[in-house]
C-alpha cells in the first residue's frame, strides 16, 4: 500500500501493467527502497520543489549546460535531473556488472578478428555482410594492431529492465560514448541537496571513475614510451558534450585539445605549448572516425589532425577508442551478440540480449508470420529507425501489408519481441508530483591492457513525456542519480 | 599549457579587467557630474561623450546630441556593440570555457555566474534607473574574480598568465581613463579658479580607478593635475598605478620564462626594460608632455601584449 | 631486358589569399614490387619546406609537407628513377577450368579474403536500370570475360578529358558516355565487382611512347583477380593490359583512396593548383 501518509506520494499511479522499481505488483515498497521512501516522505511538496529548484539553480550555475538554439537565441539550459535515486540492489548490479565486461571483451576480440583473420565470418558464425555493408568498418585497420590488443576502450552499455524483471541489453556504444560526467553531476547534486540520505544506505562513489580511465589508458600506451603523455580531443566549446570533455580533461590532470592544438612530425603527434612542442602519446578522443584526419579521411574536416592515421598506424599515438570500432555496435551485430560472446569466450551471455528473429530462416520466418502484433520488425539494413513496423500499433491492414513485404524479401527483416521498459517514480515539474516514468541504466566499461573497469553506478536516463520510451537527451530526456549498494 | 589556451586565459584575466573599468567609469562620471562646480563638468552630453571617448567611440553622432538611454545601453547592454559591457564578460566566459579544465570550478562558477547575472539584466530598468545597481554588480562581481584567481588556482603558469593579462589591461585601461579625462579637463576649464591644474576632473578619475581615498591618505592636500599623475603613474604601493601593473607583469614573466638567459627578443627583457623606463621617471618629466606620455604607455603596453602573442600564443 | 624510367612530377598552387597553414600529402612515389625497382627519389618545395616519408592508411608510400610561415604561392617537384622489368602481360598460366573459377568466387574464404575489393563504393555504384548493360559468360573463362569487359568499356565510353572531372559518379558517365582514365576505370571495377570478380583501381604514371590516351598527368588502370592467376592489370582507357609501360603507384577501392594530392590548407579565396608529368625512359641493357 502506498502510505498516504507519505506526502509527496500522495498522488503517485500506479499502472500495474509496467514493472515499477520501487513498488511491486501488490504496491508495496519494496524492502531496499523502504528507507528512501520513508525519508523522502518527511518533506512536504513544497519543501521537496524548494530543493528541486535549488538543485537545478546549482547546475546552471556551474555551467553543466548545453544549448538550444531558436529563432536567432541562443538558450541555456540544463539536463533535466531528478533527485529521487535509482537503486541497484548488490546481487543486480553483480549481473549488470560482470555481463557488462563480458560484453566490452567479446566485442574487442570480435574487432580483432574483424581487422585480422576474420574467422568468425569463414566459420558461418557471422554474415559476411555484416562487415563487407557496414560504413564504419575501415579498410585502413585491416591488419593494425593497436597498442595493448585493444579497440573499445570505453564502452557505455544501453541496459534495460523488461516486465518480467529481467536485465537486457539494447545497445553497445563503442564509437564515443557519453554521459560520464552526469553520472557523477547527479551524485554531487544530490549530495548537496539531499546530504541525509545518504547516512541510511551504504553506497558506491562514482568519483573514480576519471583515475581508473587514466590507469586504463596509461596501460595501452605506444611502445618505448615510459611515462605516456594522454591527452583529451574534443571537437570543441560548441559541442554539445564540451563539459564532458573538459571534466574529463580536468579530473584526469590532462590536457584538453583541439585537431588544431596538435600536429605531426615524422609520424609523431606533438601538442602546441607555450614552451613548444610536446610529444603526445595517447589520445582519447571524442571526435568520429571520419573527422579525425583530413588527409586520411573527411578531406574537409577542420576538426581533426592531418596526419594522425599515418601516426597511428605507425604505432607512435594510441588512439582510444581505436578508429573503425563503430563496425560492432552497428544494429545489424546487436543481434548476434549471444552467438559473438560463445564464440570468443566460450561462455554463455551473462546479460540478455533481446531475441531476433532473423526472417531468412525458414522457423523464424514462420513464427514472426504468426506473431506479428506482438513484434518489432525491423529491416536489417536501415540505421536510424527507418522502416520499423510496432506490431501491437498496427491495423489489419497494415499488418497484412507488412507481412507481404517480408515475404517478398525475407532476408531483408528481423523481428523483435515489444520490449518494455520499467518504471521509476520521478518528480514531474509540471504537476508537481511523482509519476512513473521510463528508465533506462548506461553503463560504463573501461578495457585496458589485462584490465578493466566498470563505473559502480552508470547514468539512470529517464523518458520525461508520459508513456515515451526514448530516453534520450537529445529527445528530452532526463536522469537520475543511480546507486550501487554495497554488500 | 597549450599555446591556444594561454592566449585564451591570457584574454579572459583582460576581460575581466576590461568590464571593472568601463562600469566603474560610467557609474563614478555619471554621479560625479550631477553636482560637479563646473558647468561644463555638469553637463550631460559632455558626461556621455567622455564615456563614448573611452571605449574608443568618441566621435559617435558627432554633430547632433547623443540619448542617454541609447549611450548606457550600447556601452552596457548591447549585444551587437563590440566593446560593450555585456560583450566583455561574455568574451571572458568563452575564454575560460575553452580552459575549464585548468582553472578551478569555483573561479569558472563565479564567471558563469557573472555571465548569467548581466545577460539577465533588464535593459529597461538598467537604462532608467539601474545604472548604479548595474555598474557596482559589474564592479564587485569582478572583484570577487579576483579574489578567485589568487585564492582558487596555484600560484603556476596559468595563474601567471591570467594575471599578466589582467594586469596590461589594467594599466591599459588606467591610462585610458587619464587620458579621457585629461582631455575633460582641458575642455572644463572655467574662467575661476578652477583652472587645468586644480580641476574637478582630476578627483573624477582618482574615483573612476578606486584610488581617490589613497590618494588623500597619501598627499593629504585636494588633488591637482600634478599629484594625481604622479599617484597613478608612477607611485608603485598605489594598486592601479601603471608602475604597479608594470611590476606585477614583471614578476609574473619570470614564472612563465625562468631562463637567466640574456634574450633581447624576449617578452621577459622588454617588460623589464619598460619597467625600468618608468621606475625612473619624474612627475616633472611627464608634466612637460602629458600627451605624449599617454601615448608612449599605451604603445608600451600594446608591444609587451604583442610580444606575448608572437612568443607564447602561437607556435 | 630492363627500361630506366625517369619521371618528373609538378605541382605548382597558388593563392589569392595568404595561407596561414597548410598540409599536403603526395600519392606519387612508384611503388616497389616485383617489376619495379626504385633508385632514387628527389623531392623538393619552393619553400624549403621539409618533406616527411610517411605509409598511408592503405599501406602507400606518401610525402607530406606541412610550411611553416605564411605564403601565397608553393611549387613542388619530384623526380623518380626506376628501373622496370620487360613484362609480358599475357605471360601468365592461364585458368584451367572455366567452371572451378566460377564456383571458386562464389566460395566464402575467397569473398572474406577480397572483400575490400568486391565492396561497392560511391565511385563504383552502377544505377539499377545499367546493371545488364555487361554481364558475364560463364562459358567463358574469367580472364576473356574481363577482356571482354574492358573492350566493352572502352568501346562504350568515348575519351573526353573535358567531360568529367574527379567528382564525377556513374550514373552521370552511363548518361554522358565520356569521360577519362579514372571513368573507364571506375565503370570496369564495378562491373567486375557486380559478378563477383575483386577489382581495385591502380593510379600510375604510363609512359607515352606509343601514342596512347592518358594524358600529361596521371593515369589510372584497373587490377582484376583472376581465380587461380592473381591480379591482372587491365589498362581500359587503352583496352590493352597492363604493362612495360604502366608505372604503377598505388591501388584503392577507387579514386579516393589513391588521388594524388590531398591538402588541407587554411586561407580564404580562391586557388589554383597546375599539375605536370613527364615520363621518359631508356633501354637498359
């Protein structure tokens, strides 16, 4: 029962058909949430808005911002926060954690055997045209070996939790994953407005994240330098993750640049000081594979270094995440995730994956056929969520229409069950009050050399609009602070 | 530190400097004349020509009278007028944006403060009666910079270059406001005794550059043309003096190059070399050409600015 | 018998507006291989500037020059010396079975091993309505029906060097059927790609003695991989194959991997840029 008592849930719905982290079928607060709620039930309404607002007042004023342009203005805002937690009991977070790794290290062996022998795809394990279609596998890392065996360096894993309270995975981010830093924001925030709950729960920082990056990268750097110089790239002040970059820059005591602050000299990469060049040796950039260097790829990309591939190549710069790794989270790899992970660790998947159905075979095709109200079909070859049919959203019409195009062309469809996301009280601004909403968990793994790292907590996103189950930042999304509990 | 960056922290601690002025300039002008003994000195358009004078747009609507709305807003608020107000502490923002991550979170917080504060200020109430309001935010706000940058950063390279950029750009500023209000009291010379030597301009500028009660302390007589000079130029314990900027960039020089090498090309031997010109120097010898002297100083200031460009800015 | 091949290579760029800086990496230094040996190279600037040997991301030699100091105008100029082998492009063991070549493209190790060069790229994107306009006789050996192709192309697309220019698709040269070495080569490649044959477009110098289209630059010609032969040269523009003649620098998926001259350059204002080539070559005995 929800406590009436409890001011500020006073007016909380519950839909019983989504699976809410807090209360469970019976509207129970859960046991590891009992606490929390009790405390957060102390504070009226308005005291409760009163904190809102000066947690929000905190982020604008340290500029944890990003911009939005409209007719001509410029405006500032911030990314929505909300400052009730999200909790991840330890026995979770174990899966979460240790599925999230497993994924980073069968991804980073599928990426070597990609740019080497590609086994995987002479075994049949893979389509061959997976790599031989994809825009983001570059001809020019067939046969580079980079520093320390490693591609993805940092990976932020996309994870959900289903109706039926299981953890799956949605997307592997190895390109520039981003959102670190709110992670971190959100703790400090919540800290600052909220100090007293924290005496209740035992909880993971999330601070160590940036001296764990810096190990890891150090771990990777090129051969016959002692002490590597690491270095962030950024595209620069106008990018909407620039705080990001420059947080990352400052808590890991390195410098920030710019394509324009760096050069090359005889296949070294060096930085422009005020006492000269200094040679840099390891790059963490958040620039895409295609601006990194004109004269390798994007001719016209002003963002990059001219000649940083030749540098790399050469073995002189590492470059984290290595170019070309975009190949393995593109849509069409998601869905061989389970097969990629037996194949190169021997092990079966810790984390689920939502299952495909792959129309070109003959069963599958069948069942899909029979199943079409409760699936996703989409086309294996469209980015962006073109072309994507919602099953349950569909009429008779539409339905039989779908399926005559996936009989034309089997091979062309995959299908997906509906996935849905669980909820999580969250503080709505415009009714004042707590309303379930969408969450998602991005987590952070960091690989290095015989090592790697996941950030005990990651970034709860949160889809802001009633009933939207994307979470995105850039499509109003918002976040949560997320704890990880100690045993 | 990146070539780039320092030339960007380098122009944020200018910035920073750059606004304190102009505000306290216009607010310290505006409410000195509504009561000056001097008719002229009393006169609006003349109060408003001497602030376009500063900011380097003295022949603005040359022929007829200028607004007084129109003059405070472009010099204050206008987003579209370079050397606004608004525009400078935006420009130090952007500065110390691109090098968030080598200065503290308490000094970026306060500029980002700072910003917000003035891009939030209404351009109405500020024109009509805000003036005072407006002005000693900016000043004080600045202040408060200040205090962050010695207090929130170490006493390193970067903390070197930002103050090296404030401090050119004090004595920049400084010597401008000598010389706008030298030429005030050219013009406001009446037929009494309030001839070019005793005029009321000379406590106008001592309080446009917050030194008007050392200055008492020091000479304990009512400022003159004289006295005043000597305490803004030349007196190194006055901390808006052009010799105490010049010894404050001497001694952050050394930080940011620490050869003991002889190098007359450096920035290091020209700022000494400037130093020197005007530890030297006697109030008797600037009397005899104040002009020249505003101009020799703000040339000085410009190459020493330049050198650092050529030396340190660009690889 | 060896032929001397000396080559002099000239750029000259200018332009309106001083450049603040500037980077350029030449693709034009022959490649070593078995026909062509290397003797020596000369590369110099206008401005003194250095010259860096680097490897591309394909594995090509490159020269990269990045000046120091502003300028409005920079001319460069290389000479090579090589020594080429006599090479009789029909001396190769030819496939035995028509049908095990065509069962051998089909199998997946040989699509794995080439699939950089079956892959088809922006340059060698055949429309929908011209993909019949060639297709392969499977009666055929691989090899005539590359012939086959290259008479094809030659014959379809007449030499207009004012045409195209490097930006030019297929779908534009189906239509205006004109067009210059780096047309024919593309419209080759991807044909042979369509039916399954790796094909990679070769940028060169072509030594013309012998009255051949190309013209005073660079010229471009294709490489097939012919199962159980190994790649072929098919010089399209000429309809002849690859040979003494063809100096040869870099291969690529197609142009873009192998033009000779990527810059960036920061300057404002128009620019210019004037290329030459001279080959010359001598008997050796």
């Amino acid at each position: 029962m929800v406590n009436l008592e409890n001011q500020i849930f006073s007016s909380y719905k519950r839909n019983p058909v989504l699976f809410d982290e807090i209360f469970d079928e019976k509207g129970q607060v859960k046991e590891v949430y009992s606490k929390l709620f009790n405390l957060y039930g102390e504070h009226s309404i308005n005291a409760y808005v009163n904190l809102n607002e000066k947690a929000k007042a905190s982020f604008f004023n340290q500029g944890i911002t990003f911009q939005v342009y409209d007719k001509k203005k410029t405006q500032e805002k911030i990314f929505p926060f909300d400052l009730f937690p999200r909790i991840i009991p330890p026995e979770e977070w174990e899966i979460i954690e240790s599925g999230s790794i497993q994924r980073s290290r069968a991804l980073n062996l599928f990426l070597w055997d990609i740019y080497h022998d590609k086994k995987i795809i002479r075994q049949g394990v893979v389509p061959m045209s997976l790599i031989s279609s994809s825009a983001n596998y570059l001809d020019q890392m067939v046969g580079l070996n980079p520093p320390g065996g490693i591609y993805n360096h940092i990976s932020g894993t996309d994870i959900i939790k289903h109706n039926d309270g299981q953890y799956y995975v949605l997307e592997d981010n190895i390109r520039c994953p981003s959102g670190v830093s709110y992670v971190i924001c959100n703790r400090t925030a919540l800290k600052r407005a909220l100090f007293g709950v924290f005496d209740h729960y035992k909880t993971y920082s999330v601070t160590n994240y940036a001296e764990n990056l810096l190990d890891l990268l150090e771990t990777v750097k090129p051969k016959g330098v002692d002490v590597p110089n690491v270095v962030v790239i950024t595209p620069g002040m106008y990018n909407s993750a620039f705080y990001e970059h420059s947080y990352l820059a400052k808590t890991m005591g390195v410098e920030l640049v710019e394509g324009r602050d760096l050069f090359v000299e005889n296949d070294f990469v060096y930085m422009k000081t005020i006492k000269g060049p200094v040679k840099v040796d390891v790059i963490y950039r958040r620039i895409d594979d295609a601006f990194i260097d004109p004269l390798e790829f994007k001719p016209d990309s002003a963002l990059g270094v001219p000649g940083l591939f030749a540098a790399y190549k050469k073995g002189n710069v590492t470059l984290a995440n290595a170019p070309g790794t975009g190949v393995a989270d593109d849509k069409a790899i998601y869905t061989y995730m389970p097969e990629i992970i037996r194949y190169y660790l021997n092990e079966e998947p810790i984390l689920n994956n939502v299952h495909t159905y792959h129309c070109s075979r003959p069963k599958e095709l069948k069942y899909v056929l029979d199943n079409i109200q409760n699936l996703v079909i989409k086309p294996v070859d469209e980015a962006g969520g073109y072309g994507i049919s919602i099953g349950n959203r569909l009429t008779k019409k539409e339905i039989e229409i779908v399926k005559a195009e996936i009989l034309i062309n089997p091979r062309k469809y995959v299908a997906q069950p509906i996935m849905s996301l669980s909820v999580h009280p969250t503080y709505i601004d415009e009714t004042e009050s707590f309303e379930q909403r969408h969450v998602d968990l991005r987590t952070f793994t960091v690989l290095g050399k015989d090592r790697e790292f996941v950030l005990k907590g990651g970034l709860t996103r949160v889809a802001l609009k009633r009933g939207n189950l994307i979470v995105n930042s850039s499509q109003g999304g918002g976040s949560k602070d997320t704890w990880v509990l100690k045993t | 530190m990146l070539a780039r960056v320092a030339n960007n922290l380098f122009w944020m601690g200018r910035y920073i400097e750059r606004s304190e002025h102009i505000a306290r300039y216009l607010r310290v002008n505006y409410f000195s004349s509504l009561d000056a003994p001097n008719q002229i000195s009393q006169s609006r358009q003349f109060v408003l020509r001497s602030m376009l004078t500063l900011v380097g747009d003295p022949d603005a609507n040359k022929e007829g009278s200028i607004d007084e709305a129109e003059v405070l807003f472009k010099i204050g608020l206008d987003p579209n007028y370079p050397s606004s107000i608004i525009n400078n502490v935006r420009n130090s923002r952007e500065n110390a944006n691109s090098a968030r991550d080598l200065i503290s979170t308490e000094l970026y917080e306060s500029i980002n403060k700072f910003y917000h504060f003035i891009s939030q200020y209404d351009a109405n109430v500020y024109t009509k009666n805000g003036l005072d309001d407006f002005t000693r935010n900016v000043t004080e706000m600045s202040a408060i910079l200040r205090g962050k940058v010695r207090s929130t950063l170490m006493h390193d390279e970067i903390y070197a270059i930002i103050i090296m950029g404030a401090n050119i750009e004090r004595a920049t500023q400084v010597m401008r406001i000598i010389s706008a209000k030298y030429n005030d009291a050219l013009k406001a010379q009446g037929s009494y005794g309030d001839k070019f030597k005793n005029s009321f301009e000379w406590t106008t500028l001592l309080k446009c550059t917050e030194s008007y009660d050392m200055m008492r302390r020091h000479y304990k007589k009512t400022p003159t043309s004289i006295t005043t000079l000597e305490f803004l130029i030349l007196n190194p314990n006055c901390p808006r003096s052009i010799m105490n900027s010049l010894n404050q960039v001497c001694k952050h020089i050394k930080i940011l190059d620490n050869k003991k090498k002889y190098d007359r090309d450096s920035t290091s031997f020209l700022v000494g070399k400037v130093r020197a010109e005007y530890e030297f120097k006697s109030i008797v010898d600037i009397e005899k050409d104040i002009q020249l002297i505003i101009n020799d100083t703000l040339n000085h200031l410009y190459e020493i600015s330049q050198k650092m460009e050529k030396e340190f800015f660009s690889y | 018998m060896s032929l001397e091949y000396s080559i002099t290579y000239k750029a000259e760029n200018t332009y309106e507006e001083s450049v603040r800086e500037a980077y350029w990496q030449f693709l034009i230094i022959p490649e070593e291989n078995d026909s062509q040996q290397f003797i020596s190279i000369d590369f110099t600037n206008s401005l003194d500037a250095t010259s860096e040997f680097s490897i591309n991301g394909y594995g090509f030699k490159t020269i990269r020059v990045h000046p120091k100091g502003e300028f409005k105008s920079i001319a460069f100029e290389a000479n090579f010396k090589l020594i080429k082998k006599e090479i009789n492009p029909f001396d190769f063991e030819p496939e035995g079975d028509v049908q095990k070549s065509f069962e051998k493209i089909q199998e997946l190790d040989f699509k794995v091993d080439h699939d950089t060069f079956l892959k088809t790229t922006d340059y060698t994107l055949i429309p929908e309505k011209s993909k019949n306009l060639f297709t392969f006789d499977t009666n055929q050996s691989v090899f005539e029906n590359l012939r086959a192709l290259s008479s094809f192309t030659h014959h379809y697309i007449k030499f207009n060097s004012e045409a195209t220019d490097v930006y030019t698709k297929l779908s534009e040269l189906l239509n205006i059927r004109q067009g210059v070495c780096q047309d024919f080569t593309h419209l080759f490649c991807a044909f042979a790609r369509l039916n399954g044959i790796p094909a990679r477009y070769v940028s060169g110098y072509l030594h013309q003695g012998n009255g051949y289209f190309g013209d005073s630059q660079m010229h471009a010609w294709a490489e097939a991989y012919v199962p159980f032969v190994g790649w072929i040269g098919f010089d399209v523009t000429n309809n002849i194959l690859a040979g003494t003649d063809h100096i040869k620098i870099a291969h690529g998926k197609d142009y873009s991997n192998c033009s000779p001259l990527r810059g960036v350059v920061f300057s404002t204002g128009k620019n210019e840029t004037v290329h030459s080539v001279v080959v010359s070559s001598q008997d050796q005995q």
